[in-house]
C-alpha cells in the first residue's frame, strides 16, 4: 500500500500561504509518497511527465545496485524513458555535468544519499526542472530541504540555495536495511536543532534577524519527533524520515538553512575545513550540538527561549540513538575541535551564534570540552 500525505503539521503540501511574520511562504514540496517496498508502487508512481523528453535518474555507484536499476525498470514498464547518471561525490564538476543531461530531461530523480541528493537537486536546479527525491538512507537533514552542501575545492564546502524536491518517495524497508551508523547520524543532525533554533531566536532578539514562529514549529516538531523515535528504540523508521522531511521544509519555507542550522554545524564545518577525523556531518553536528547547549547553560542569553533538551539530555539521546558523543569515537583531534571553536564563527560572520554572542579562549574552550565529556 501507498501512502499520499499531502499535509504535514497543517501547512498544505503544494500550496502558498500569507503568515503572521509578514511573508508569504511558497511550499513547492507538494507530496510526500511512503510504502515499505519498491513493488507496491508499481503502476502508481506517477512522476507526472511526459512528452519525449526522459527521466534523469541520479544515483550512487553502491545505490544503482541497490536501488537505482530497480526504480528504472519500473519507470521504463511505466513507459518513462530513462537516462541513468551516477555521482560518487557533489562537487561542481559533478553538478555541471548533470545539469548538462539534465537539461535534455523532463524531470530527475535522486535514488540515493546525501551527495546523490544534492548533486541532483544543484543540477535540476539550475536546468529549471523539477527533481524528485528518493533516498536509500537518512544520514542528515538534506532530503527535502532547498540547500545543496557542495564541494567547492580546498577541501571547502559552500551550501548553495537551490529548488527543494516536488515529491519525497520514502520506501521504509529500503532506508531501514541502511547502514545503522548512517541512520545514528541522521538522529545527530536534527537532535542539533537543539541549538539552531536558539541560535536563531538570539540573531532575532539581537540582531533583528527574520524570525519566522511557523517556521520555528516545524523545526522544534523535526526534532521532538527523533526524540520520540530515539524513546521508541528506533523502531518506527518513519519517524526519522518525517523529521528530516520537516526539517526540509522549514528551510524550504524561508529558502535558508538557517533554522536548522547554526554554531553547532559551524563546528562541524570548520573539522571539515581541517580535514581531520572520520566523522559523518550528523556526528559531528551532534558533537558540536552538545558543546554548545552547555555553552547556552554556562553563558546567560537576552532572550525568551530555552532549550529544548539540557547537555546531559542530549548526550543521553545521542548515546541511545548510536551516534558518538566523543571526539575520539569520530578520531578528531582536541587540538581540531579546540580550533573549531575558536575560529569556525568566522566561517559565517553574518549568522550570529552563542560562539559570536559568547566567544571562547583557549583555556574556556578546552574546558568546555573537558567537562561535557566530548574529549574524554
């Protein structure tokens, strides 16, 4: 059986609205389809093109075998012509030249993880056609939001604003035989909204950001839902996937990462900066997460909110969930994480943070990351 969701936290998939924080929000994410295996959706995976111009079909050099040839056959008995790309990595060379086949297409399809995913929806993006997403696991936040993370070179990421899908296509037994450790990581991106929302709440209180409360609901529910998947022994797959759609949406509905997004992921960009460790992006964000709600807890703030989950907390639900806690679990150096929090505010100046609001030495840093265990 096929489920269609049309609506999620009351904002109606597909649609436009006028919202109390004065903006009028286009939601271009107009359903979400979930069934537990690839076969029930024979007959009904409608992508709605049509013409002579094919389906682009991006996916991964492991994720073709596991999923990608699979959806294609199905699409070609559907009476879709298919053309099939693989990407290793979401780079610019690797975007450029989707874009290129992209642009003698109808629509793309991403069948795949987070590079998949994001090298799909860069290219679809600037070809100007609609991209569906399709993943095989939920490593992170990526798989219906607007933002592409890319490498740009210098071992560098930029994460560039694009089109969010049209539709999610979630196949529950697939993204739930994904590595385990890939799942965990996901739980550790969207726990660390934890701290991007009051990251968010302070530029609002001090800076005068844009500050959207709709918004801000569907980001706090993104993460309430992974604590009820984490309480629920991770049985209900679903939960995680919802979260992340949630996540994707809330961005989508202010076309910026920044609700979901703040020092907590400014740490985990500057270890990649460094080129140090082993660790995921939602295990690093986790990290980072923990670091700087007991930073929120040490540094008293100007403003109303209050964390959703205390240091301890977090560090138990990440724990739960499987995700490291320890910067030796991931193999990043201290001397990397204390860099990272010295330095990685300067990565975005723009995007005040408690690293901007309350900035660390070197002595309150390694402190920091003595007494919340990180580098125990």
């Amino acid at each position: 059986m096929v489920v269609s969701v049309k609506e999620l936290d009351g904002i109606e998939l597909g649609s436009e609205f006028s919202c109390m924080c004065g903006v009028r929000h286009a939601v271009r994410l107009s359903e979400i389809l979930v069934a537990r295996l690839l076969e029930d959706f024979e007959g009904v995976l409608q992508i709605g093109v049509g013409g002579d111009r094919p389906v682009l079909l991006v996916t991964g050099p492991k994720t073709r075998n596991i999923l990608g040839e699979r959806v294609a056959r199905l699409l070609e008995a559907q009476g879709y012509s298919v053309v099939i790309r693989e990407v290793a990595k979401c780079d610019l060379a690797s975007c450029a030249e989707l874009e290129t086949v992209a642009r003698e297409c109808k629509l793309a399809l991403a069948v795949g993880g987070g590079s998949v995913i994001d090298a799909c929806k860069l290219a679809s993006h600037n070809a100007g056609v609609p991209f569906i997403s399709m993943p095989t696991t939920i490593s992170h936040d990526g798989v219906a939001s607007p933002i592409a993370s890319v490498f740009i070179g210098g071992g560098r990421r930029a994460s560039i604003v694009a089109t969010p899908p049209v539709k999610v296509v979630f196949i529950t037994e697939v993204v739930r035989s994904s590595p385990p450790r890939h799942l965990s990581a996901g739980c550790g991106d969207i726990l660390a909204k934890n701290t991007s929302l009051m990251d968010w709440l302070l530029g609002a209180e001090l800076k005068g950001e844009y500050f959207c409360d709709t918004t801000f609901e569907v980001v706090r529910s993104a993460l309430r839902e992974v604590l009820a998947y984490i309480e629920d022994s991770r049985r209900e797959i679903e939960r995680l996937f919802y979260a992340a759609v949630r996540c994707g949406l809330a961005m989508g509905l202010v076309s910026s990462s920044r609700p979901c997004s703040g020092a907590e992921h400014l740490f985990s960009h500057y270890i990649d900066l460094l080129s140090d460790g082993v660790g995921m992006h939602g295990e690093q964000v986790g990290i980072g997460a923990i670091l700087m709600a007991k930073r929120y807890e040490d540094v008293e703030a100007p403003h109303a909110g209050r964390l959703e989950v205390g240091s301890d907390g977090l560090r138990n639900y990440l724990e739960r969930a499987g995700a490291p806690t320890r910067l030796r679990q991931i193999r990043v150096a201290t001397e990397t994480a204390l860099r990272a929090l010295l330095e990685g505010a300067h990565l975005r100046p723009e995007r005040y943070t408690i690293l901007h609001h309350a900035p660390l030495t070197r002595s309150s840093a390694a402190e920091l990351l003595r007494v919340t265990g990180v580098s125990g």
